[in-house]
C-alpha cells in the first residue's frame, strides 16, 4: 500500500467525525508524538495481514507487503490502524 501523504503535505482537521469508516485517516497522540494513520479494521471485523495482502472478513481489500503475518478479531470499538 502505497503512502497518501508525501512528505511536506498538509494535514487539516476538524476533530472527531462519526461513524469512523474504513481508509478514513486519523490523527493520534503516542509518546508525545503525533501520528497520522489510516483505518483498517472496523469494530467486530477481523483482519488479517498476509505477506502480500490484507483480507478483511475473509475477503481480499487491499494489496499489502509484509515480513510477517498478523490476525485480528476486534471487540466493539476496536480499529486497527
């Protein structure tokens, strides 16, 4: 997946937008740091990464390069960023 933000581009926002859908991007606080990150997995979906594509709910949604495999069942207001 290729990134869809460059380097040097601008990112405005406006707070919280409901419901959180799917490739929408996010911006978050970690270590003091701000992130921005795209939403892959909704709430009760489970998601797997595969060394050349993510499937969700066992379906193909996009291709993807990875060193490893991951799996994720998500509870209610859980995302995978």
């Amino acid at each position: 997946m290729e990134p869809s933000l460059k380097e040097s581009q601008f990112v405005l926002t406006k707070g919280i937008t409901y419901p959180i859908k799917r490739n929408q991007i996010v911006l978050l606080k970690y270590d003091d740091k701000l992130l921005i990150k795209r939403i892959i997995g909704l709430p009760r979906e489970t998601i797997r990464i595969d060394r050349e594509k993510i499937i969700v709910d066992d379906k193909i949604w996009k291709p993807y390069r990875s060193k490893k495999n991951y799996i994720w069942e998500l509870d209610a207001n859980k995302f995978v960023i």
